[in-house]
C-alpha cells in the first residue's frame, strides 16, 4: 500500500493543531498559517514521491 495510515493521520492531527493554535490569543507572534502552509505542501511532495515510487516499482516488475 502506497500510503500508510499512520503517517496521514499524524501529518493530519498537526494540521488541525495548527488550525487551532492560529486561534489562542498566546501564539498570535507565531505565524502559524505560513507553517501550515508550509507542513502541507511538504507532505503533499511526500505522498507524491511515495506513489511515483511505488508505481516505478509496479512497472519495473513488469518488465
């Protein structure tokens, strides 16, 4: 399987973490959208990498 469960839901639960510390008056000197941002777009490069990886495999299997 291409994508682990685990690692989703992780990625997942610090994303809505992020979402919720944007909201607590504390952290409002901690640009908390921009590393949302920026966890995002890397974990959507993981995945991406992940299914290339495991499609290279499929196909080199069938060779």
């Amino acid at each position: 399987m291409p994508i682990r469960v685990p690692e989703v839901a992780s990625v997942l639960a610090l994303v809505l973490l992020l979402l919720i510390g944007k909201h607590v008056p504390i952290m409002d000197a901690v640009p908390l959208t921009n590393i949302t941002g920026i966890v995002c777009f890397a974990f959507a490069i993981f995945l991406a990498l992940r299914l290339f990886q495991f499609e290279l495999r499929r196909i080199r299997a069938e060779e």
